[in-house]
C-alpha cells in the first residue's frame, strides 16, 4: 500500500507542481531566478520528507528482525544489505515518476542531459531520505519518537543548507550543521544543473552561479557526497542494529 501510494504521490505532485512554475521565464530578472530556486527547495522538501513515511515499516520489520537474529535466522549485515537493494529500483521509479512531468512542465534546462541530471539527482535525494529513515528506525523506541527526531531533524537540514540563510551569515558554532545538510548538496547540484549547464535555458547563468559562491565542478562531488550519506545512514542503521541484537543475545 505505501508504494502505491508513493507512486501516485510521486505523479500527483510532479504535475501539480510542475503546471504551478509552468515555463518559467528565461531571463535574469531576480523574480525568475528566485521562482526557480523555490521550486527546487520545495521539490527537496517534498522528496525528503514523504521518504519518511515508511518508518512504521523499519520499525515493524526491526521487530521481527530482533526475533529472527535472536534465533540465529540470519546476519544483521544480511538483513541491512537486503533492505537497502530492494528500495533502489523502487525510488528509482519514484525518481522518475517525480522528475518526468515537473521537470519538462517547469521548462528547466532543455536538453537530455539535463533532465538525465535532474532524475540522477532526485534518486540519491530520495536514497538519502531513505537510508536516513532506516537509521531512525535503528535508533527511536517508538513511531511517536521517530517522526518527531526525523521532523526536527529534517528542519534543521532544511533551515541550515544555504537556502534561508547564506552560509557567510551562519555562526560558526552552527557550521557544522551546513555540511551535515542532507539538502545543501543537493541544492546546489539542481542550481548547477540548471545555471550552468551546455544547454542553460538560463541568460547569464554563469554570473548567477558566481553570485551564490558555486562552482561547475561541485555538480559531480556534490553527488558523490549524497552517495556517502545513502552509504554512511546505512552503516550508523548496522552498527545500531549489531548493537541491539547483541544485547538481545547477551
């Protein structure tokens, strides 16, 4: 029921969103340049926090987990491995089910590439979310506890990836939180996509992306960070696990 739900949820908001910043206008005006950033910051807020709602199913299933390990089933790295490959083909589809209208109807940056870019880029956001979501799942005793650490966690990602406050302007105690954005990377690699781009639909894109302290070069680490995180939830999800099932045996 909850991948079927994401599916049309996927489509639903695609499209809604997509006739919402319908052709956007291709000059410099700020009104243009700011309506594109704000449809990519509500795409990543949507993709990020609709992930969430499979954490009653990592805490339904950690219940079982517990059991099946405590009779010596299976692995937990067998399990965390299981878990992880069978929701990448899935979010694969929710990617592209998601990225297919918003992106052509928006009128983002009009070449293959581009949108090849924007749906590569919209898997590891929704990867990201979801290993993020096991790692919750690990860690909270409970549903009520667990949607309101990923809450307020996600808001702090949120209000601390450049969008609302520069970085220049972030104290230095919070910095850390920036480079811990689950949002920050992915942020910048949509408005490099789409500023800095073979094929900008954008008029003096380069000098935008000068502006907001950006470079080309970050469009490809940026995603190699975003795969570190999907890779890194998942070991914090195992060791918490391990954790877990050895105390159970002990």
């Amino acid at each position: 029921e909850l991948f079927a739900a994401r599916v049309l949820q996927s489509i639903f908001v695609g499209i809604i969103l997509g006739t919402v910043y319908m052709k956007i206008s291709n000059d410099q005006s700020k009104i243009a340049q700011q309506t594109r950033l704000g449809f990519f910051a509500f795409s990543l807020s949507f993709l990020l926090s609709s992930t969430t709602e499979g954490l009653p199913i990592f805490l339904q299933e950690r219940t079982i987990f517990m059991r099946e390990t405590f009779a010596g089933a299976y692995r937990v790295s067998s399990y965390v491995a299981a878990n992880a490959i069978v929701f990448f083909p899935f979010l694969l589809l929710v990617a592209l089910l998601y990225s297919t209208p918003s992106y052509w109807l928006v009128g983002l940056r009009p070449d293959l590439g581009g949108f090849l870019y924007f749906t590569l880029v919209v898997w590891a956001v929704v990867l990201m979310s979801n290993s993020f979501t096991a790692f919750c799942g690990a860690v909270v005793p409970n549903y009520i506890m667990g949607t309101s650490v990923a809450a307020g966690l996600m808001g702090c990602f949120f209000l601390f990836s450049g969008y609302f406050i520069e970085k220049e302007s972030i104290p230095d105690y919070w910095m850390f939180m920036h480079y811990l954005s689950l949002f920050k990377y992915p942020f910048e690699s949509l408005v490099i996509n789409e500023y800095g781009g073979g094929g900008c639909a954008v008029v003096g894109g380069d000098e935008f992306l000068k502006r907001q302290g950006l470079e080309k070069t970050k469009k490809w680490s940026n995603l190699g960070v975003m795969l570190g995180f999907v890779f890194g939830y998942r070991v914090l999800c195992f060791c918490v696990l391990w954790y877990r099932s050895s105390r159970t045996r002990n």
